[in-house]
C-alpha cells in the first residue's frame, strides 16, 4: 500500500503507520550507533555516519514539518466601539472608525491587534485622529457591494458597502449630480456659498440626516440678530460635513440655483430635490464639491477623511 493511500484511510490506518515510522526511526537510529565503530568502518550513509532527514527515509512526507502555532496578539486596550456598526450597509466612501476607552501609547501594538477583513480584497491603510481615535479606509472608494468584517479585541463588526452612490457637485455649472454604480440617476440644480461664505472644495462624506430642522448660525459665532445671522428652519437636511455644511431643501433660492450662489456654504435645492437626496443617499456616500473659491475641507473634519 502507498504512502497516499494510507494517509487517507482514516484514523486507524494512520495510527499504525505513524507508529510503524516511529518504530523504523527507532531502529535506524540503533543501527547507526552499532555499526559507526572503530575509525577505518565504512559509514553506514553515502559521505559521512550523518542520519538523514525524515524527508530522505521517507519521500512521501514532502517538506512540511509541524510548527507551533503562532502566538495570539493580546490587544493592549479593553472593547473599543467600531463603525460603521455590525450589519450595516454603508457607502463606498465611509471609513472605519474605532473609537477606544483609554488612550493608546503604542500605536503600532493597537494597530497589530485589529484585523481588517475584506471580500474582494481591498487595500487600505491606519490614521490616527487622537489617542482615542484610530481610522482605517481604502486607498480608492471602497468596490460595491464589498463585505468587511473588523476584529479590534474583544469587539467584531462585519458591515456591507452599498451600491457606489457618488455625488458630484459643480461650481462651474452649479448642478448636483448623481451617479449610482456609473449610471447617473439625479441632476439637480443648486446654489453654493455666496462670497464670504464659499462652499470648500473636497470629497465630503454623507453622514446624519434630518427630515427637518433649526439651522441656527449661533452654533458657529454668529449672532442670529447679526448681519449675517440666521435661524431658518429646514427641510430633508442631509449633513456632508461636521462644520455645518448639508445638501437640503431651500424654497426660497430656487431662482437662484443652478445661476447664482446664495447659500452660507450649504448646498440649496429644490424642496422635491431635497427629499429626493435625503431618501436616496446613505450614510458613507461621497459627495465631491468642485470649482469653487472656497479652498479645501478639512481633512479632520470628520467627515473630511478623503482631503487627508
């Protein structure tokens, strides 16, 4: 019987085999010592009394010999949070965020104690926002429909990327467009910042959405009863940027959009544009703003990632 075919057979077969080796071993290795005697004998191996290998006794084995296993990695930090969350779909734009109770003094331990697993694989790199803080995200846009399962000690989540949802929007033409897996879908009108208040340039990140609200210039030092100050209420407000700059319903613009910037940096459409956006766009879509005077968004914005 062959090697292969003892080998295959099962438990049995394979306990006997093993012992019969080890017993050959055993026997080879007694034999040598018998017969290596006074300096003149001739050596019982070709070129020297050196035992062979295992592998040389018997070719069947090939090359592999077991090795221990590696070590664990013990992650130098207690269960941190993870997002995008466990069983979410998100956008080809979103990164990983991994937030941390206690603050990390060696990085690249934390680093080597969180596993990033990607279905196709996808290339991405680490960046820390704080000692807290540590981001993770693709070269390029995350490919659709990829599956992504993070480890970060005793904390796993394993999320989807949705369909490829980018948005574009043009100074130069002052239109939104909309592109879903390279098709495009919507082309909207709109209005940018007005000078003094120019919409930055950049890939912003779609992040929370309000059906309606209070959009109050005060949370940025500005007194509502100032020249420049506001408190305007709104509808289907899908937030970009964590500076307070969002793609939303503006009625009374709807002159302006599409020929003239009017905003204090927003992203003014129509009502029905508005409602279209806030139901259609998911959290981690990029919204890329270009040709405008605005200069660049802020990397750490937090929703700036893609400016780094």
């Amino acid at each position: 019987m062959s090697l292969k075919q003892v080998r295959v057979t099962g438990g049995n077969r394979a306990g006997r085999w093993s012992g019969r080796v080890a017993t050959a071993l055993i026997g080879t290795t007694a034999a040598t010592l018998t017969l290596v005697g006074p300096a003149g004998a001739a050596p019982l191996w070709p070129g020297g009394p050196e035992l062979p290998s295992i592998q040389e006794v018997f070719p069947g084995l090939g090359g592999q010999v077991p090795t221990a296993p590696p070590a664990p990695v013990v992650a130098p930090f207690s269960a941190p949070s993870v997002n995008p969350t466990n069983g979410e779909t998100v956008g080809v734009a979103q990164p990983i965020i991994i937030r941390f109770n206690e603050p990390i003094s060696d990085r690249a331990a934390a680093e080597r104690a969180i596993s990033i697993t990607t279905s196709p694989a996808v290339g991405g790199h680490f960046y820390w926002a704080s000692d807290r803080q540590v981001r993770w995200r693709p070269f390029e846009f995350w490919p659709a429909h990829t599956q992504v399962t993070v480890a970060a000690g005793d904390t796993h989540s394993s999320f989807t990327i949705g369909d490829a949802q980018i948005t574009v929007a043009d100074d130069n033409t002052k239109t939104v467009t909309v592109t879903r897996n390279g098709e495009v879908v919507r082309t909207m009108p709109t209005s940018f910042g007005k000078p003094g208040h120019e919409t930055p340039n950049g890939t912003y990140i779609v992040g929370e959405r309000f059906r309606d609200m209070y959009m109050d210039s005060s949370t940025y030092g500005v007194p509502v009863d100032s020249p420049e100050g506001y408190r305007t209420y709104v509808e289907y407000a899908t937030r970009i940027s964590n500076s307070g700059i969002f793609v939303h319903a503006a009625p009374w613009s709807e002159w302006a959009q599409g020929n003239t910037n009017v905003s204090h940096g927003c992203l003014n459409v129509s009502t029905e544009d508005g409602k279209w956006f806030f139901e259609n766009a998911q959290k981690g879509d990029p919204v890329i703003v270009q040709n405008t005077d605005g200069g660049v968004l802020n990397g750490w914005d937090g929703l700036g990632d893609w400016n780094l």
